[in-house]
C-alpha cells in the first residue's frame, strides 16, 4: 500500500519547499524545519489514528476531511506560495481543538523549534495531513467503518521503513518523559537519508 503521507512529507523537507516552509515559519536552519515537520507530522497522524478509532471520531474526522481539497498536496510548493487556502488555523481548530498546546509543546521539545515557530507551522501542516489522508481515502473508497484499520495499516507502512517509529509516535503523544531529540534524528536519516 502507498503511503501518501510519507511522500507528502518528503517534498516538504527538500528543495524550494523546505526553503520556502523555513522563511515562513521564522526557524533559524532549514534542520530545524525538518524536525519540526517530522515531529508535527508524526502528532498529526498519531492524533488521526486515535481519533478514527471511535464511530463519533471516525464520522467527525470524514466530516473534516470532506471540507480540505485534497489537490493541496499534489502541489506541495503551490500551497506554500499561497497557505490561506490550506485554512490551517480553522482546520487545526477542528482537528486538534483543546489539545493543540499540548501537542505544540510535545512538537517544540522534540523538534527544538520555539514554541512560536511551532504555532506557525502546525497550521501549515494540518490541511496536508488531513488532505493527504482524504486523498488516500477517496482513492480506496474507505469507510468511516474502516478508518481505524487504514491508519493502522498506514502506520504499519511507515514502520516498515523505519522500525522504531511507532515508538516515536507514541513519544510524542506521552507525557514530558525526555528527549526525543535522537529519535528525530534517526528518522530523518532513515526515512529520508539524512539530507541536510
């Protein structure tokens, strides 16, 4: 099974977008930003999957996913030109609602980056999660029913390209119990060869 999100997030940390995603969320190396998109990513994700595994998170989450366009994450740069149209801060609202702060300061501890930055960057990031979820469902024909089951096969996905990252999930959702700063590090090298 492909996972979208993975590529999704691999043009992110390369090239023009990770230079454009650097200067708009104010981080001082464009390292940084790709911590802290592996981190936000990794919550995000964390968060839909647990999200999906009741019938009211599952029938919430399709609600909210029916009203990203998916086409964002076909032009990854573009909608970093243009981010408004993402409506990161209505769709991180949503999503994430009460527990926003607590997952930026999971985010911020793991990436380093300041929790300023973090507040500018999951907005960015939560309409191209949650698209690239909507477009992966829409191409399978995924029920809410289902939903559970696809995440999980999603992250099983990702594990497979890098053990360990289900612990790194499960870090960033757990409570301040240390650094999480080499396990970003291995996986930036393992999923995407530790480009700088």
């Amino acid at each position: 099974m492909q996972n979208l999100l993975l590529d999704t997030v691999g043009e992110l940390i390369k090239g023009n977008a990770l230079t454009s995603l650097t200067s708009l969320i104010g981080a001082g190396s464009e390292d940084a930003t790709k911590k802290g998109v592996i981190a936000g990513a990794s919550a995000l994700m964390s968060s839909l999957t647990k999200t999906a595994s009741t019938p009211v998170g599952a029938a919430g989450l399709e609600q909210l996913m029916s009203g990203i366009d998916p086409r964002i994450t076909d032009n990854v740069a573009g909608y970093l030109q243009n981010p408004a149209l993402g409506n990161g801060a209505s769709v991180l609202q949503q999503f994430l609602g009460g527990e926003t702060p607590a997952i930026a300061k999971k985010v911020s501890q793991a990436s380093g980056l300041g929790s300023d930055i973090v507040g500018r960057l999951l907005p960015l990031l939560a309409p191209l999660v949650i698209g690239t979820a909507s477009k992966a469902i829409q191409s399978q024909g995924i029920s809410p029913q289902d939903l559970p089951k696809f995440f999980a096969d999603q992250a099983g996905f990702l594990k497979t390209l890098s053990p360990g990252l289900m612990g790194f999930f499960e870090r960033i959702d757990a409570n301040d119990d240390g650094s999480i700063l080499d396990d970003l590090g291995r996986l930036s090298d393992r999923l995407f060869g530790g480009n700088k």
